[in-house]
C-alpha cells in the first residue's frame, strides 16, 4: 500500500510535473506567439508609420513644388506687367517710375486756347495724349470752311515739366517745313518771275557740275533732282548752316547721286539747302528764303478785317532767328524729346508683327534700314548728310542747339506752332485767298497742286505722289477723311489740307515718335475732325430736309389771289411799283 502510495506520489509528482512542464510550454507558447503578435503589430505600426512619413514627406514636396512654381510664374506676371506697363500700356513720355511704380507721375495737364462749341470733341481727344502718355506739350489747329474752329495746346515746353506748352511756344517741325517752302518757291515763282521748269544752273551755273546740268527747280522740289545726300566731305556742320555763302560752296559741286537720271529719292535735308540759295540767286534784292518769308510772306496772312479769332502777332514762320531777333526770341523753342533708350532698343528688337498686336508702331522700314545699313540710300540721305552731329543716331536731341536754330534750314528747321501751319492749308484750300487777303493767285495754286506720277522712292522705300512742287497725295481711307494734300515732319508734325471736306488740319510737338507719316496722335485729331464735320453736316442737311417738309405740307400763304401791298412808297415824283422798296 506503501508502495502503492508512493507510485500515486510518483505518479501524481510526474503528472504534476507534466502539467507544470505542459502549463509552462503553453505559457511560453503563448508567450512566443504574443511576442510574435507584438513584434508583427509593431512592424506593422512601424511601416504605417514609415508609410505615412514618406506620404507627408512625398506631400510636402509637391507642395513645396507647387509654391515655386506660384513664385516663379508671380514674378514672371510681375515682370510681364511691368514689361508692358513701360513698354506698351503707357506711352514713352511718361517716366519709367510712373509708368512701373506710379511714382513721379506729371500733374494734370491743363488744355487751353481755343475750340468751336460744335467741335468740341477735339479738345476731349487732344486730352488723349496725356492720359496715355504720349504726349509731353504740343499744338493742334484746324480750319473748317474758311474759319478756325480748334486752336488748342497743352502739356510742357521742356522735359522737366516746368514751363507751359503756350500761344508763344515755337517749335521746330522738321519737314513739315517743306510744304511751306513750296510755297514761298510759288510766291517767288507768282511775284519775281522764278521759272520753276528752268535747270537750276541757270540761276547758279556752280550747280551744273557732277552732271546736273540738266536738273530743274521743280526736279528739286519733287526729290528727283538726283542730291538727295552728300559726300562725306561736302557735309555742313550745323555751324556752316548759318554762313549761307559757305554752304553754297560746300553743296554746288555735289555729284548727281543716279548719273543724271530722274528718280525719286527723298532729299531729306538737302532740299531746302539748295533751294535757298536758287531763292538767294533769283530774288531782284537778293533775299535769302527766311527775309522772303519775314517780309513778303508772312504779311499776307493777316486777315483783311482782323477780328478777336486773329490777333496781332499771331502768326510766326521762321527758317532759323535772325541774329537780331535770337535773344529775344529763343526762350520760345521748345526743345526735342525723344524715346529713352530702352525703348528704341524695344521697337529695333521685337518683331513687327508682334509690336502691332500690341498697337504700337514699328519702326519705319527706311529708319529700321539706316540703323542697320548705314551704306543704304537710306542712311545717307536720313543720317548723314547734315548737319553733321556728333553722334547722329542722338536724334532729336541733336537739334536742340543755338546752330540749328540760327541757322536756316528750308527742309527740316522751320520754327513754328500749329495755328500758323493751319492757316497755310487754308490759303491753299481756298485756291490762294482768305479773309479777304491773297497770298497766291488761283492759277498759281492750281499748278502747284498738278501731281506728278506715283514712283518707287529709293530713301523712304514707299510708292509715292508728289505734286509739282512736292506735296504728297495721300489717301488715308474712309475713316481719316480719304485725300489730303500737304505733308509731315518726323517725330510726328503734320501739315494737311482736305478738298473733298473743305478743312484743314496742323499738328506740332516736342515729343518725337518714330512714325514719318504721322502718328497716333495726329490721326486720333483727323478722325475727331472728319467725324464731327461729316455730324454736324448730316444734322444740318436733315434740318434742312425738316424744314422743306413742314413748309411744303404748310398751307400756302396768299397763293392764288392779288393781296393788298403793304406800303406804297414814292421818291421825287416816281411811283414806285405796289410792294417794291426802293434803298
């Protein structure tokens, strides 16, 4: 029993050393796999958490992506606004800061003289060239039917802004200055016999040398007289402008540019040279186009009756002041003022088509041509054949010395303001004779206008119609009035006269675009002008029409039967008819 007790001891040790083994395996079973549990959620935490740094981290990369590229496509909008800000949104007038910044802007410019009530359109559009900042002080004036309807001016006289653009300001108007040099050459031709078809050689026979023997006064006025540049060594200073003699002797011997031939090739600056001296040479007293101008011509402007539109001392003309007049009369001139650098830089660079989708004008292909070839035609005639300047690429700074305006320059140095030019026009437009004065005859004027042929011309590379004493034809289209006569100077003045809309149109300015032709700021008046006259025409033929219709269904008045006269009257005896008055 003994024995078998201890076998149930042994026993029951055993089993319970069994279970305790067994307890403690399953316990480190349990163990392993709650280990194994913990190891695998742990990896699992570790991954998801591995997962999401590489999300957020792969997140702040595209963010920070993004924001670059928000900062870089910001500051290129930035610089694209201020790109056309200075070069496109607002004209080259304005300054840079005020253009980019808005800071250093102008005040508001003040608009003065004088505008027709019905035209008062014009003067809202003249503001247009200061909002937009094309402008810096000019003048326009325009006739309509033989009478001043705008003379107006605003803006500066200079480039800081500190002196009006006023009724006194004179202004230097390039080649504007040649349609009133066709003039006074028909005055010559009108009042001391200068045959106008006559070779030039027969007034100045130096001038027949280089084979121009053949070349007429009217080939000179029409740019075909073969001179349309100078040699090198033959080219004035602005200096020898104002000694007429020695000019003369610098130009005579100039060779004929095209052996003789008669092509056309704008005489930009030489025109008016050689045109002075044939006046110099022609004239009885030997008169020099300036004394012509002071003492013949300018006289004739004045109305017969002067009324308050035209008074005293309004008219001014000058080919450079005289020595007498030039202290006093300086301070007048409003100095030039060109495009910053930059901005010629712009316009050379950037395509043309791509500057006339933003609206600006290109630069003209004959100037576009002188910059690049400065052999070309082009650059001889536009360039370099003086006055000789420094640096003749400066323009048109280069004018704004005491030479240049002493010296006289019939093609390119006319002192003048725009109600002067305007009157000029409206003598032409009304075949010589105004407010009861003449300046020409009928006749005169008529073959002045007598236009030549359209021709390929070898300095401005354009087709065009010069009159017979080199006024252009132009034909602007519907919207600017059609045809006009006249011409323009560079920087932007213009000259005009319209037959088929009996009016007149002159524009001056101290701020020079690119534009030969005209530019923005004179077409923005043409259409102002032809728009409000072709109005108030329409208005007044309706009127009219109006008032035929009301009196045409108006009952008659003492139709049909023999009324009793108001009054007799009789003088010395003599009866006088029932109804009549005699004054």
């Amino acid at each position: 029993m003994a024995g078998n007790s201890k076998n149930r001891k042994g026993s029951t040790a055993s089993a319970t050393a069994s279970d305790s083994s067994a307890a403690a395996s399953s316990s480190r079973s349990r163990s392993n796999k709650t280990g194994a549990k913990t190891t695998a959620a742990v990896g699992k935490a570790a991954a998801s958490s591995s997962s999401s740094s590489s999300s957020s981290s792969s997140s702040s990369s595209l963010l920070g992506g993004l924001m670059t590229h928000l900062q870089r496509a910001s500051v290129i909008l930035m610089l694209s606004s201020f790109v056309y800000r200075y070069f496109v949104g607002l004209g080259p007038a304005l300054p840079a800061t005020c253009k980019i910044l808005r800071v250093g802007c102008p005040p508001p410019v003040n608009i003065t003289g004088y505008s027709d009530y019905d035209y008062r359109l014009l003067r809202s559009v003249f503001t247009l060239g200061w909002t937009r900042g094309d402008e810096l002080g000019s003048n326009f004036a325009a006739y309509v039917d033989g009478q001043l309807v705008a003379d107006l001016r605003g803006g500066y006289a200079d480039a800081q802004r500190k002196y009006p653009y006023n009724e006194t300001t004179l202004q230097l108007v390039f080649s504007s200055s040649k349609a009133i040099t066709a003039m006074a050459l028909l005055h010559m031709s009108e009042a001391h016999g200068l045959d106008l078809a006559a070779p030039i050689a027969r007034f100045w026979p130096e001038f027949a040398e280089g084979g121009k023997d053949n070349v007429t006064v009217e080939d000179l006025l029409q740019h075909r007289a073969g001179v349309p540049f100078l040699d090198a060594d033959r080219v004035p200073a602005p200096e020898d402008v104002v000694d007429l003699d020695k000019l003369a002797g610098l130009i005579a011997g100039q060779k004929h540019a095209f052996g003789g031939e008669r092509i056309s090739a704008y005489h930009a600056t030489t025109r008016g040279w050689f045109l002075n001296e044939i006046v110099r040479r022609a004239h009885p007293e030997g008169k020099s186009l300036r004394e012509v101008m002071n003492e013949e011509i300018i006289p004739k402007l004045y109305p017969a009756n002067p009324s308050p539109r035209h008074p005293p001392h309004t008219y001014d003309f000058h080919y450079g002041l005289s020595p007498s007049d030039f202290d006093a009369e300086s301070p007048r001139i409003a100095p030039l003022v060109g495009y910053p650098f930059i901005q010629r830089l712009f316009l050379i660079v950037v395509p043309d088509a791509v500057l006339r989708y933003l609206g600006v004008d290109p630069l003209p292909p004959a100037l576009y041509k002188s910059y690049m070839e400065p052999n070309s035609v082009s650059a001889k005639a536009l360039l370099h054949s003086g006055p000789k300047f420094k640096n003749p690429t400066d323009w048109p700074k280069t004018y704004n010395q005491e030479a240049i305006w002493r010296g006289q320059g019939p093609s390119y140095g006319g002192l003048t303001n725009a109600r002067t030019l305007a009157r000029f026009a409206a003598f032409m437009l009304n075949n010589g004779t105004l407010d009861g004065s003449t300046l020409l005859r009928p006749e005169t004027v008529t073959h002045g206008l007598e236009t030549t042929k359209y021709e390929w011309d070898m300095v401005i590379e354009r087709n065009t119609l010069f009159s017979r004493v080199g006024w252009g034809n132009f034909d602007f289209g519907d919207r600017l009035g059609g045809k006009w006569v006249g011409w323009f100077g560079a920087g932007g003045s213009a000259v005009l006269w319209n037959r088929d809309l009996n009016i007149t149109v002159a524009y001056v300015m101290n701020f020079c675009h690119f534009n030969p032709l005209g530019d923005a700021r004179s077409r923005r008046m043409m259409a102002a002008l032809v728009d409000t006259v072709r109005r108030l025409r329409a208005e007044r033929l309706a009127a009219d029409e109006d008032a035929k219709d009301r009196l045409a269904k108006s009952p008659p008045l003492f139709r049909g039967r023999k009324e009793k006269p108001l009054f007799e009257v009789e003088r010395d005896g003599d009866e006088v008819e029932e109804g009549e008055v005699e004054l």
